[in-house]
C-alpha cells in the first residue's frame, strides 16, 4: 500500500490529508502535527466562530484580495474555490452564512463545528493523525520516496510528502523545504495592528468607526473600512489590510511611519468645512465638543475637538474660522505616528514562504522535488482579512491531496 504523509495539523493540512484519502481510498495517509492539538488556528479564528471563507466567486477577482500570490492563485481558484468550499461543507452537514461585508461563518457561529468535521471526516477516510510529532529531517530516497526523521528519534517512511506546516516564522517548518532544495522568500509579519503613543486615544480603546480610510507614504494605496481603537493605538479591518498589502515596505522602516486617517472618507473636505459652518449658524449655543458629525461616536469627538487645541467650553457660536478649519482638517487628514506593531505572537498570517515560481500550481507539486507537495501559509501566499487565507488553505490543501497519488 503507498503511503502519503502530511506534515502539519492546520486547516491545509488536514484538508489536504482529507482530499487525499478520500480521493484515493487505496492509499495510506498519515498527518502528523508537532503540537499537542490540531486545528488551533481555526479555533481561534474568527473570534471563535471561525471565518471560512468569502463570498466572492469568480477566480480572477477573488485572487485580487492576496498581496502576495495573485496570480499563481487564479488558476488555482477555477479549480476550487468558495463556492466548492461551501458545497464541500454542506454535504457534510455544516451549512455556512454570509455576513454583509461578503464574510462566511457556520451557521452555529462557532469554529468547534468546523474542528469536529474535519475530525469526523478525517476518521471516517481512515487518516492516521498523529499530535506531538514534529519532523526534524526529511531524506530524500533513492527510490523517489522520503524518510522522515521525527522529533521523538522515530523514523518514517513514504512515498509522497505534503508540506503544511503553516506560516513559516522559524524552526523545522522553515527548514524542511529549504533542505530539499527550495528557495524561502524571507518570512515578515503581515495582518497587524498599529501602535500609536496617544494616551486620549488609547484611553477610548473598544470605539469601532466605519467607515474610516487610512493611508501612509510608506507604500501605495489606501484602505477603507472599519477602524477599531484598542490600547494599543489601532486595529480593525481597515488597518489589518493595510498591513498586509504594506508587509514588507513597513518591515523595512521597523514599523515606525506616519498613519494618515480620514474619520470622514464619506465627505469630501469642503464638506466638511460646509457642515461645521452650519453648526455655528443653526445651533451657535452649543457646546463643540457635545455635538459630533456621524459616524463618529461622541467619546472620540469630543477628544478629537480638545485635541485640535480647541477650549472644552467653545461654543458654535464663538468657533474662530481658524479652529474649525483646523478642525475639519484633523477629521479628514489626521496624521499619527506609529511606533510599532502588534506582538509577534499574536500575528496570523506571515508574508513569505516557499517561491511559488517553484511550485507547479495546477497540482501544488514541487518543481524541484517529484513526489514533493505544498499547501497553505508555507508557501509565499497570504490574503487580507475576510476569509481569505483559509479559502486558500483550502484551495491549495486540497489540489495538493487530489493531485498527489496521480502517479503512484
């Protein structure tokens, strides 16, 4: 009996493991995973509701949302894409649902519902899945196969090998393609929050504005949506995308830069100034600070008004044209300074990895090494927020287990 082994318990490697056994019954599969448990990105993701994936369903636009990875994913995407992965759910018994910014989750709104049919899918293929056994060596054989030295001294043999070992910061998940012969876009951080040493702000940490669109010289283009104020300066989807799409330019220049935000990208600046003036008109009694301009809540406001330098007392009536032009310049052209990022540790998904130029990806096989797969973050593919990274996870996880026993 051929035997296929999977190095790496996340979601693209037990999709990867899934797919191949139940596309190749004939086969051996078995998925090994250095940690104590299995899945524990898609536990976690999401909140604890784990976001599947997106609901964009043509290829050439979906592989739009990867700053790395774009074009080696459309051809992939025609092959499985959201919409497969919906259908491979649902046959399963775990129907999805779309959120209105195009996200997907499972109806029960928890990631134990996705972790217990993988499970209970990988068993019933009969795939030997095995915690607390990490690969330190892999030996390329003379008859085309591998040997697999793992961390407890076993060795283990195979005639196929899937890497998935997840995004690749350090240790034997960076080693093991490298060792074989592979080339390793140097791994970054990507998908991160921002800090920012303003005591007002951080002190209104848990205010979300939307839409806000934020922008820095660092790097190209800017980002809208949501804004999430933490204690550590910001977060949210708005600026989770622009790290991503910023990864390296921002590696480059140690995460210190200017962050340009418009809390009002709705309005153009001139109406914004507009609306401050009717302010002074129609409502000249009241107070600056107690009266926002939607969507922005009334605790970011008012510190807003006191941090453009105007008095807390200031009425419309007696607001100088000089602070409120000041005013509508802050709302719509804020700039802050960022010192840093979020902790490593808290990071998801890492910019870098195997090249793909390196890989075939009609069937995720190496070009280097015959009999050698790639699936998920281990390869130079990373996605912005919204169910991307998992679609694919799943995506490459399953050309890889589909493909890999074609020859055998």
């Amino acid at each position: 009996m051929k035997h296929v082994v999977v190095i790496g318990g996340g979601a693209a490697g037990f999709f990867a493991a899934i797919t191949c056994a139940q596309s190749h019954p004939g086969t051996r599969v078995t998925l090994l995973e250095k940690g104590a448990h299995f899945l524990s990105k898609v536990r976690i993701s999401g909140g604890g509701r784990c976001n599947v994936t997106h609901s964009c369903f043509e290829p050439k636009q979906l592989s739009l949302h990867y700053p790395r990875g774009e074009r080696a994913l459309i051809g992939a995407f025609s092959k499985f894409q959201p919409m497969d992965t919906i259908a491979w759910f649902e046959a399963r018994g775990v129907k999805l649902k779309t959120e209105a910014d195009g996200r997907m989750f499972p109806t029960t709104d928890s990631s134990q519902t996705i972790i217990d049919c993988f499970l209970r899918e990988a068993e019933k293929a009969r795939v030997n899945f095995q915690a607390n056994r990490g690969v330190e060596q892999v030996t390329r054989l003379d008859d085309g196969g591998f040997s697999l030295t793992l961390s407890n001294g076993e060795t283990v043999k195979c005639d196929r090998l899937i890497l998935a070992t997840g995004g690749c910061r350090a240790g034997a998940g960076v080693a093991l393609p490298v060792s074989l012969g592979h080339t390793l876009e140097s791994p970054v951080p990507s998908l991160f929050t921002f800090h920012i040493d303003l005591p007002w702000l951080r002190e209104l940490s848990g205010i979300s504005v939307d839409p806000v669109k934020v922008s820095t010289p660092a790097i190209k283009g800017a980002q809208s949506g949501p804004v999430l104020i933490t204690h550590f300066g910001l977060s949210g989807p708005a600026i989770l995308r622009l790290s991503a799409w910023g990864a390296r330019a921002l590696h480059e220049v140690n995460y210190r830069f200017p962050l340009r935000v418009n809390w009002l990208p709705a309005l153009a600046y001139d109406e914004v100034v507009s609306e401050l003036r009717a302010r002074s008109s129609t409502q000249p009694a009241g107070l600056v600070v107690n009266t926002p301009v939607r969507p922005i809540p009334s605790r970011l406001w008012e510190q807003m008004v006191l941090a453009s330098g105007i008095p807390r007392e200031t009425r419309w009536g007696a607001f100088s044209k000089n602070a409120l032009l000041r005013l509508a310049k802050d709302l719509t052209a804020s700039e802050y300074e960022v010192i840093g990022k979020s902790p490593n540790k808290a990071e998801f998904v890492t910019c870098g990895g195997v090249r793909l130029s390196e890989v075939n990806f009609k069937t995720m096989e190496s070009r280097i090494v015959p009999g050698l797969y790639f699936a998920g973050e281990l390869l130079d593919i990373d996605g912005i927020t919204g169910g991307f990274n998992f679609q694919a996870a799943w995506t490459t996880g399953w050309l890889a287990g589909k493909n890999c026993c074609a020859q055998l």
